[in-house]
C-alpha cells in the first residue's frame, strides 16, 4: 500500500506491505540507518524513534500505522552539517555513548523526554529511559547527559 | 562495491569545539612520579560525533549491493549422532543456496586452543545450538521457506549436563605453596563453603553479524562486528584454505563485546565466508537477539568448595579451594579462563599455606567463552564470600579483616609471585570505604542481621556490603611473550602521523586514547594523528582485544613507537617535531616504525610448574554496594555502589569511570537478576524478554573513585580497567544482602527464590 509520512520534517511517499515494520521501512527503504535493531520484540529500545510526539519501538510500529504521521529519527536531532544539538553534545561531553548501538534510540528517548518538558531530576529520567537498554555505561553518564540538556536551553 | 553514507572521523562542525588547551606542550608522564608539564583537557570521544548522529556505520548498516541473507541451521538436540539433511522435494531449492561440511574447502575446524569445534557437523552434534548446515537466499521471504524446508535426521544420544558428572575434562590447573592439610589442621577455625555461579550472557545491543564479500583472487573479505580480527583471519585461511592475502578481515563499528565479540566472530565470519564462496556473491549474515542468546558463548558456569583456616585473633593460616567450571560442548578459550578462575580464586590476601586446584569439565551445552572478568568474577565471588563469613564467625568487621588480610607489597602470591610493585589493595578498600561511610552506615544497619528486631517486624530491610579484589593485569603468565604484539607507527610526507594497529574499539575508547598516546608524546595535537581502519590487510597483529590489555600492553607499544618517531625526526632536524616534521618528511620521505613487543623487565613464568610471575602486576578493586531488600517478596533493590578501582594510570577520566559504572551494572545484573535457565541443555530464556538486565531504573547510583598505583613495566604506568569493577559487583551485593536480612545467599544470582528459601530456612 502507499504510505505517506515525513521523516525529520521531509514528506515521504513509500509503496509498501502495511505489514512492514517501520524499523525495515527506515533502515532499509529510506537508508536511515541511525536507528538500530537490538532484538524485534520491543525490549531493548535500539529502536526507538519519535512518532507524532511519542517514543515507540520502530520494530513494533507497522507502516499502515504511520500513514500521516510525523517521523523524528536521530538523523533529524542535528543538521548534518551543523552542530550537535545540545543533547548530542551533553552526551559527546559526559561520556554518555560508548559503543553506541543503544545511543541514537537513547537519545530520542531523551528527546521525547525534554520535548515534553522533562527537569534534571535523576529518578524522572530514569523512568523516561527504562524502555532503552544499555550495556556499557551502567547509565550513570547517560542520566548526567540527560540532566545537563535539560537545564540548557532546547531549542531543535 | 560497498556505498555507504558519508562519514567522517572528525566532527562535523567547528563548533563542536574541544576545550581550549592549557599549554600547547606534551604530557610527560613519568610512571613513578606525578604527571610533569601541563595537563591539557582530554578529548571527547573520537567517534563519538559519528555514533550521536547516526553516521557510524555497524556491519548491519553496511548496504552491499547484491547480497544475499544468510542463516544456519542448528541442531535442536543436545546430543546426537547426525545423520543426514532433508531437504523438502517440494521446494524450489533453485533459489537457495545449501552448504554442508561438504562444501568446506579447507579443515572443517574452528579452532582456539584445541582444534576440537567444526565449522558445521559431520558426525556427533554435542549441544543444541550446534551448526549443521547453512543456507543463504535473495530475500528473507524465501530463506525463511527455505530455514522450514530442512529436516535433521539424527539419532539422540545421551547427554551430560552437569559438569560434576562430566568425565570429559578440557583443562586443569594446581597452584600452591605450603603445606594446606597441616595449616588447616592447626587453624582455630576452619570456615567451608560452596557456592555455584550460573552462566552470564554478555548482551551487547548489537546482535553478532558478518558480511561476506567473495574476492577477485578467490579468497573473500569478511566485515563485521568483532574484538580480534587476527582470530578471525586464521580461522578463515583454515577453513577455506586460503592464503594470508585472501583472507582479509574488516572491523565495522562494534556494538558492544565484553568478551562475547572475542572468539564466536570466527564462526560467524566462516560461515558467511562458505555461503559467499557456494553463492558467488556476497553474504549478509547477522544474528537475531533470539539465534545470539541461545547459540553464543556465555560466562563459565562454576561450583567453588571452599575451606577458610584462621586463627581466633584473624590470622588468615590456610586456603583450600576446589574449581570445576562448565566448559560447555567445545574447548574455546576454557582453558585459560580456568587458569585466570584458579589464580585469583585465593583473593587479595595473603596466606602462607594455599592450594587451588581447578578443573573443567564438558558439557552438552553451548560452548562457553570469554566474558569480562574471565574466570575471576566466579572463583572472587568465592574468595569474599568466605572472607564475609570469616569475619562474621570472629565477630569482627568485614572491613577490619581485610584490612589485616589484604596482600602489601613484598608479599607472595600463591604462584610464589613477589609483588614488588604497584600493590593498592588497602588503598583501594579505604577509599571505598570511606566514601561510603562504610562501617557508620553498617552500625546503622546492624539491627537487620541476624533476623533482630528489624528483622521480625519490618516488610522492608537495609544492608551495606564490600568486596575486594585484585586482578592480573594483561595475559596470564608468557601470554604476551607468546603473542609478540606489533604496532606500526607511520608519518607521510607532509608529517602527519598514522597508527596501525589491529585492537579494536567496542566501545570501550580505544580510538581516543591511542591517538591521544601518540599526540602527547609528539606534542601535537589529537586530530593531527590518524588511525588506520581495522583492515587485516592494512594493520598488524597487535594482539587480541582483550584481558584489559590493550591501554596497557598495546598502549605502551605506541608511545614507544611515537618516541622513536621523534627521535628520528629531532635529531635530524635539530627542532621539536611538531615544528619540523613536515620539513623533515618533504626532505627525507615517510617514516614507518615497526613496534614489537618485548618482555616486561624481571617477569619470568614457568608454564611447566605454574609458578612465578602469573602477571606482571595487578590491578586492585573494592566495591560497597547498599541495597533495600523487601522482606514478602524477596526482591533486591540496589541503591548505590561506591566503586574505588586502582587502574594504575588514568589515561582519560571520562572513559575510566564509564568502564568501571559499566562493569559495575553487569556486576550488579549477575548478582540479582541475570540468571540462564538451563533445561536439558537448552536456555530456556533465549529472549530479550526472558533474560533480564538491569535497565536505568534498576541501576544504582555509581560512584567511582581511580586511584592510581602505576606499573613501571610500560612507559604511561596504566594496568588496565575493563574487567576490575567485574570481580567485586557481586560479593558487594550478597554482602549487604546479607547484612539486611541476616542470611547468606551462596549461589548467583541471588533471585528473590533464592532470598525467600534463604529466609524461610533461617526461621
């Protein structure tokens, strides 16, 4: 079926099963391939994207889902050619991303999460984040990242 | 043949600016003293722009025009006499392509120490998750048709579980010095226990995977996601009987190893490489969560007996200590990681009489590996559980009888290693302790023990533990003599410095601090140096990534190699080098230092005997962990862990402390809920959603403090971080279980099963 969305602001048309996942539909039909697959089963967050405000596991999400909705990926955090965003550049700073397969469905945990008006508080992050697994930071450095953009001015 | 989106190793934009220099001089680092010259501000993390934008390219991300998918059919028995493929009449195996070990034009081998595992089976299947056969198809549609198509026919055999019962031994290993049966015998008080250890999955986020590309000259390069590129190029020059130039092995950006990414890449990358070569064109083979939790390598399973002597006033007189460890199906690294198990089994204390004696055994379960720690997390889990109960049968702190006990310098180890350097037990204890008010918070807590008056009345109760540990810093005994690590060090013609080398950053900073190495000792600055990619066709063998060597071992190698680029340059150009090199490479061409790795000063080893310098030096651990428990349902709430690591030199404080609050959480993961169930030599919870890690709300508040006790066999003094926080998580946590609710859990995890048993029992 034809499936009309934008990705990161940009209108796109895609011809596709309304089964196919929207992880396969990005990585694969868009070549967006900042987010990740950690299990297709919607535990670990590797995944997440933002859709129409929400945090949602894209490998749960079907394309006849997203028929008409707003796409934000980690693409669409910065300009290519810009600077990081201040999320992105709290966790450059604070060592929140090491291997970094969790980082771009981490970070749009944490967008959604400021975007909604989220404060420094250690325990309200916490929760904003317990859908985004992570194996190399013990998260400590994630929350810090997270704390220090959501005393900073947001504005992407 | 591979497009890929734009990436860049730099960031990019200007304004991602790195802090302003203090002092555009280098670093000096003197190993023995403090650091001379200006410190200047540490980089961020190299590739750090790339991963936060979705630019870093991991081996599923590679788009490879043309390639098909592949997969692998594995046994579903334990234990069986293979007897043949089916495939479905029905099915158009036009479209597929089929590989048995038929079709392996090399050995049908996988080997690491012993050449025991096969690529793919011919005879006997010896656990479940046993490759037999390969498939690859254009699309997933139809390799799924065509994954339902294959039949096994086998011939069930029976199958060993338990490596207790197991008479298939893999390895073994004694160590001791004294006399253990008269020590003991003429102990006050002689403490047993035994304590089991279940397996640990590594979990990286990013699931295993190779991409196979078929080569002109007839061999094939294979990129993915891996800790060793030189483990997987001899597997694949042996299995496919090629040559050094056709086997070629390509890091892509790597999500994650801690041990699970060292060896099982090799099957990986084979298998891809056998179905590229049948098929003719490339191979994308990349695991599911599911196919990686039930197939990959885990950490060792152990059982522990333990017998503690003291004296009534604490004197620690006597240690005996029994290790068997599951190997699973096939050898892998077992060995090793028995040795590493059996030489920290006694902990960091010292002992006049000790004996260690440890075994592993073969079992019809998945073949288990390397996973942080390597053997010491299970035997250390042990050595402080004893040290715990020691404390709490003379009536005295644990703090206080590990303070008497702990190893000082001069000490003998139970090789017979003198440590005569770089000993930070006490000091990594004090500072743990006393930044978590250690013995205030335990008076506090003091109600809870022993089932008192907190204990009957309340739902909730709260505890406070410790651990201590030490761990052997690189290879165990002649490792590195063996290995013969090398780095190449180049500089063009305009001055710009290359590293090769073949360690490989999972995350853990090896692509910032080398350049970061070299910068300091040129006294440029970090961009100014560049990394080759790891290409086993462009780098050398620096030795694997792992056993917390490469900062150190492969570290070292790289300033020395940078000292020697400037002495070339300065002295023929009489001018610092970062003013004269470009000068220098325009008159006189590219310089290229060969690094090789040469024995550290006074380390002797003998294989023979297991006596002598096990490591060159040690690095030190403690950990107090505070945890709630609730009393009806057994659950353990981790609060905060105050982590205090001795990693010898601090090279970057913001990496450190994000290995040693990484390691920790795996630590506290295997402590409380990371648990395989193992029924009938199958894992019973092979998903995300069964087996359990601690998410950000799980996770305590981690606090960490490096101390730095140098080593002065390697020129920046650093030991390693990567492993240490591993070895003391656990203790830390049953201990303060312990303190809350007055019960000792023995074996990991301590589940709230095995909590409510515990209390049930105690009442």
């Amino acid at each position: 079926m034809s499936i009309g969305f934008r990705v990161n602001g940009e209108p796109v048309e895609l011809e596709v099963p309304g089964m196919r996942r929207l992880l396969d539909a990005l990585r694969e039909d868009l070549g967006l391939t900042g987010t990740k697959e950690g299990c297709g089963e919607g535990e670990c967050g590797a995944c997440s994207v933002i859709l129409d405000g929400q945090v949602v596991d894209a490998c749960l999400v079907p394309m006849c889902q997203v028929d008409g909705s707003d796409v934000r990926t980690v693409e669409g955090l910065s300009d290519t050619t810009g600077p990081l965003s201040p999320l992105q550049q709290a966790f450059l700073e604070l060592g929140g991303a090491q291997c970094g397969i969790c980082t771009p469905g981490m970070l749009m945990a944490a967008q959604a999460y400021l975007d909604a008006g989220g404060g420094p508080e250690d325990g309200s992050i916490r929760e904003a984040i317990a859908g985004n697994l992570c194996r190399c930071t013990g998260y400590t450095k994630i929350v810090d990242s997270i704390a220090r953009a959501a005393v900073h001015d947001l504005t992407v | 043949m591979i497009s890929r989106p734009p990436t860049s190793t730099t960031p990019p934009s200007a304004s991602i600016a790195e802090p302003p220099m203090v002092l555009p001089g280098p670093v000096i680092v003197d190993p023995l003293g403090s650091t001379r010259g200006a410190a200047r501000p540490a980089p961020f993390r190299r590739e750090g722009p790339d991963k936060l934008t979705g630019r870093a390219i991991y081996v599923d991300d590679l788009v490879v025009p043309g390639a098909w998918y592949g997969a692998t059919i594995r046994s579903t028995e334990p234990h069986a006499r293979f007897l043949g493929l089916e495939l479905d009449p029905a099915f158009d195996w036009s479209q597929v392509v089929v590989v048995t070990a038929a079709d392996i034009p090399g050995e049908n081998v996988v080997a690491s120490i012993q050449a025991d595992q096969p690529v793919l089976v011919t005879d006997e299947i010896r656990h479940h998750a046993e490759a037999v056969a390969l498939l690859a198809a254009p699309d997933r549609e139809i390799l799924r048709a065509a994954k339902r198509a294959v039949r096994l026919r086998t011939e069930p055999l029976p199958a060993v579980f338990d490596p207790l019962e197991s008479d298939h031994e893999f390895a073994h290993n004694e160590v001791g010095i004294g006399d253990v049966d008269v020590a003991m015998a003429g102990a006050d008080l002689v403490i047993e226990g035994t304590y089991r250890v279940g397996h640990q999955e590594q979990l990286y986020i990013e699931n295993q995977g190779m991409i196979a590309i078929p080569r002109d000259d007839g061999g094939v390069t294979v990129h993915g996601s891996l800790q060793c590129p030189y483990y997987v190029h001899p597997a694949l020059k042996r299995a496919l009987a090629l040559s050094d130039s056709q086997a070629v092995v390509v890091q892509t950006e790597t999500g994650g190893g801690f041990g699970g990414k060292e060896e099982y890449p090799s099957i990986v990358a084979v298998h891809a490489a056998l179905l590229a070569r049948k098929a003719g064109r490339p191979v994308r083979m990349i695991y599911d969560r599911h196919e990686d939790i039930s197939a990959t390598t885990k950490r060792h399973p152990a059982v522990v007996r333990y017998r503690t002597g003291v004296m009534r006033d604490g004197t620690l007189v006597a240690q005996d200590i029994d290790v068997v460890m599951d190997g699973g199906a096939y050898c892998t690294l077992t060995p090793v990681v028995l040795s590493r198990g059996v030489l920290h089994a006694g902990g960091p204390y010292r002992c006049p009489d000790v004996r260690i004696r440890g075994r592993a055994m073969a079992t019809n379960t998945p073949p288990n590996g390397a996973f942080r720690g390597f053997g010491a997390p299970q035997t250390e889990f042990a050595a402080e559980m004893q040290a715990n109960r020691v404390a709490e049968a003379l009536g005295l702190s644990p703090l206080a009888l590990r303070r008497r006990w702990v190893y000082q310098l001069g000490d003998m180890t139970p090789t017979q290693q003198v440590l005569r350097e770089s000993v930070a037990g006490q000091e990594v204890l004090d500072r743990a302790a006393e930044a978590s008010e250690f013995e205030r918070t335990r008076e506090r807590t003091a109600p809870g023990r022993g089932g008192g008056a907190q204990g009957r009345a309340a739902r909730r109760a709260s505890g406070i533990g410790l651990a201590l540990a030490w761990h052997g810093a690189g290879f165990t005994g002649s490792g590195e003599v063996k290995l013969k690590s090398v780095v190449y060090l180049d500089m063009d013609v305009t001055g710009r410095p290359t590293i090769l080398m073949g360690s490989t950053e999972m995350g853990q900073g090896t692509k910032t601090i080398f350049p970061q190495l070299v910068a300091a000792e040129l006294g440029i600055g970090e961009d100014d140096v560049d990394l080759a990619p790891v290409d086993t066709s462009v780098v050398p063998d620096s030795g694997p990534t792992v056993a917390s060597r490469t900062a150190m071992v492969v570290g070292g190698l790289v300033i020395q190699a940078a000292r020697r680029l400037r002495e070339q340059v300065e002295t023929a150009t009489g001018r610092p080098f970062s003013a004269s090199a470009s000068d220098y490479g325009q008159e006189h061409g590219p310089i290229h230092i060969e690094q090789r790795f040469v024995p550290y000063p006074d380390i002797h080893f003998d294989d023979a005997t297991y006596t002598g310098d096990a490591y060159p030096c040690f690095g030190w651990a403690a950990a107090v962990a505070e945890v709630d428990v609730d009393l009806d349902t057994g659950e353990v709430a981790v609060r905060s862990v105050v982590a205090a690591d001795d990693v010898g030199r601090v090279l970057h404080q913001v990496l450190a402390e994000g290995q040693v609050e990484g390691g920790t959480l795996q630590a506290v993961g295997y402590a409380t809920i990371e648990e395989m169930q193992v029924v009938d030599g199958r894992y019973r919870n092979d998903r995300l959603a069964t087996y359990l890690i601690p998410t950000a709300l799980d996770a305590p508040r981690i606090e960490t403090i490096l101390v730095e006790s140098p080593y002065s066999g390697v020129p920046h003094g650093a030991k390693g971080v990567g492993e240490l926080p591993m070895d003391v998580g656990a203790p830390a946590v049953v201990a303060a279980i312990h303190d809350a609710t007055g019960v000792w859990i023995h074996d990991l995890p301590a589940t709230p099963e095995r909590i409510l048993a515990a209390l049930r029992a105690a009442r």
